[in-house]
C-alpha cells in the first residue's frame, strides 16, 4: 500500500470510530473513550521505536493495529464486566508477583522502562487481560468438549508420531525472518528486512515477558507458515533434529524445563523465540497411556480455543 491510500485507510479508520467525537478522542466504544493518548501511550509500549522515528507508512501501521487491538479488547472488557467476570486484586497481584519473579529489582524495573510502564500502567493491563481471559474460558474454552472418539482418531491419524526412535522435546515457536515471505500469520504481519525483523522478535519479546498469550501472539505474528496458525505447535522434535538445527538453540532448549521460553535466538532463517511443552524419552506411546491422551486432549482443546478466540 503506497503511503497516500496508507493515510487515507487510517484517516478513514479513524474518523468511522469518531464522527462526533472530541478532538483528542480516537474512538469510542459505547461511552467509553480511546483517546490518541492512550493510543501513543500503548504504540509507545509495544514498539521499541516510536512512530516519530519510524517512516510515516510505520508509524500508521502501527497506530492502526494498535487502535484496532483496544478496541477489541475495550468491547471484550465491557463484556467481562457486564457478566462480572473482572479480576479481583488478589489474581492481579498474583500475577504481577509471577511475572515479577525471575528478575531482580533494578532488572524489572529496566523491563518496565523499556516498555515505557509503570507498576500501574502494568498492573491495569494485567486486570484487562486477565479479565478477557476469564469471558473467554466462561464463553469459549469451558464450552468445549473432546469425547474419547476424537482423542482415538487423531491417536490413529498420528500414530507414528507417537512412536519416539530418540529422545524428543514437544516444542511451539515463533519465528521472524528478514525477507518478504508468504506469511499465514493472522495479522499478515511480515519483516521486510533485517532491521524490521529485528525489532519485530524485540517487540514480540517484551510483549511475552509482560505475560501475553505465547500461542496467541505466534497465530498473530510468527512468519512460520507450518507452525503459525496452530499457535506456533511444531509437535515433537527429536533432540538430533535440534543439534543438526543449531547447536546453541539445543543447548539453549535442553536446559530449559516446560513452561519455559528462550530468549531471542539467531538462526540462518531469522529470529526464533521457542516454548518448551514437554520433554519425552524414547519408545512407542500407547493410546492407553494418560499422558498420551492428556496431550491430544489439550491440542485437540488449543486448536479449537484459539480459532475460536480468532473468530
């Protein structure tokens, strides 16, 4: 898109929200105000560098998305407090105190400087999206069911995934690479160049590290066409497949425990940022085995949670 229809999208995006707004009102969403405060305050916090040093098609790019996101997220928000689902205290808190965790406190506080935060600039979005969290189990996850007919054949579909020749490692990823590519992710967001992608794993990072959805944030922004849509799953991955990859990421993911995400890792095809699932030895898995199912169970749960959450 050249810059002049590029401005013209965002003025148009812009005005359709606000026809009979204030001046310093970007949108309105019911009685509820975005105002372009809010919006360069949260561009300010998602993106190293700010629009003012980005090129103008950058920096409405980024505007647009951005406005677009809280939007969503106010109309989810006024939903969860309709039906009372907002976070009390003490689940922020908790949260707060889980992301706060692993690092010092001149090391936090230099995370939250780097996204341009506070302590309550976090703590409200924390409350946000822990209460969008809770509609989305109450309206989508806890309406799903699996019967033991769907966990058999995707078993039976799979089976020979299931059989580990070598120890393997069920890893999901996201990946950001330096060139134009036919990208699948759900916001068709594409690093066109080293620089681009740079800062792109660098935003995407900080964004994991203040406690966003992993799987949610691959489906909108890995470049990976095979993994991006099922949350950045690339199932099981033989720890020889790992070493032949890149020594430093097996080093890197061997010493990591589930749960667990790296930090950014260069490779011959770009930027990578992995999430370790679980670890598994060698041999073949029986459907009888309950670990087994619990997996296809909670893959089978992830598809359908995030393409609805996407719908």
């Amino acid at each position: 898109m050249n810059r002049f229809f590029l401005v013209a999208a965002l003025a148009a995006t812009l005005v359709s929200c606000n026809r009979s707004a204030p001046a310093n009102v970007a949108a309105t969403v019911n009685s509820k105000s975005i105002t372009y405060a809010d919006l360069d305050k949260q561009v300010a916090s998602q993106f190293s560098t700010s629009p003012e040093r980005s090129s103008d098609d950058q920096a409405n790019i980024q505007k647009l998305e951005v406005l677009r996101s809280l939007i969503d997220s106010e109309i989810m928000l006024q939903r969860a407090e309709r039906q009372s689902l907002m976070a009390p205290d003490t689940e922020v808190d908790a949260k707060y105190n889980e992301l706060k965790a692993p690092y010092t406190q001149e090391e936090f506080q230099r995370q939250l400087l780097a996204r341009k935060m506070t302590v309550e600039d976090l703590k409200a979005q924390l409350r946000r999206d822990l209460s969008i969290q809770r509609l989305f189990n109450k309206e989508i996850t806890s309406q799903i069911t699996i019967s033991e007919k769907d966990i058999a054949e995707f078993y039976n579909a799979n089976k020979p995934s299931f059989n580990l020749a070598e120890p393997q490692v069920h890893m999901s990823q996201i990946l950001v690479t330096p060139g134009l590519d036919n990208v699948r992710n759900l916001k068709g967001d594409d690093a066109q160049d080293e620089a681009s992608a740079r800062k792109k794993i660098e935003g995407i990072m900080q964004r994991l590290r203040g406690g966003e959805d992993f799987a949610a944030i691959a489906q909108n922004y890995s470049e990976d066409p095979n993994s991006s849509q099922n949350g950045g799953d690339m199932g099981y991955i033989p720890e020889s497949s790992l070493e032949k990859a890149n020594a430093d990421l097996r080093k890197a993911v061997m010493a990591m425990q589930p749960g667990q995400i790296t930090g950014i890792i260069h490779t011959s095809e770009g930027y990578r940022i992995l999430k370790v699932i679980s670890k598994e030895p060698a041999g073949q898995r029986e459907l009888t085995d309950p670990k087994v199912q619990q997996t296809i169970r909670e893959t089978l749960i992830n598809r359908k949670d995030q393409l609805l959450k996407a719908a």
